[in-house]
C-alpha cells in the first residue's frame, strides 16, 4: 500500500482524517506493516502485509490484533489499544499484561 493511497483514506465511522504510522516499508516504498489512526475517535487501524484492516468493531477480533499491537508497542507513544482505541495510558506500565 502506498503512502498517498493512505492518504485518501478517512476513518470510515466518522470520515476524519487518518494519522499513519508506518512500520516497514517494501522496496519501492510502499507499506507493508503499520497503522492508522482516526484524531477524532482514536480507532485503530492495523496495516498488515500491505492491507489496512479497516472492518466495524463487530468484524475485528481483538485477539488476534493484540499481538500486533504489543510488537507495535513502541510506536503507541506510550498509548494503549482498548476497544480498537488508542488511547492514553494513565496506569503506567504496570498495565502491560492486565
Ligand atoms: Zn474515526
């Protein structure tokens, strides 16, 4: 996936602009692993093997996204991922497990 591919991307619950974080990069730049995020309602979205997981909350699995988001850990900038949110962390790093 490109990077101005993600560009024309809006979140698809409240058609806010995305935030993208890109992890790996292929070659001829495009994106391979990342993430994209909404600023207005902090969902989540998973970049994998170049696709964005971009399904209703109803569509998505937790389970399976959750060891993404540990190995992704330190591009959350300190943030969490809870209900497909990212959001801040104020519990501290003794959270991690819980
Ligand atoms: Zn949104």
């Amino acid at each position: 996936m490109r990077a101005s591919t993600i560009d024309k991307l809006c979140c698809p619950f409240d058609k806010n602009e995305l935030e993208l974080t890109s992890i790996s990069k292929d070659l001829e730049g495009k994106i391979i692993e990342g993430f994209l995020s909404c600023k207005k309602c902090k969902r989540i979205y998973p970049i994998m093997k170049g696709i964005p997981i971009m399904n209703p909350d109803e569509y998505r699995e937790f389970k399976l996204e959750a060891p993404l988001m540990e190995k992704w850990s330190q591009y959350l900038k300190g943030k969490k991922v809870e209900n497909f949110r990212l959001i801040a962390d104020d519990t501290g790093v003794n959270s991690l497990g819980k």
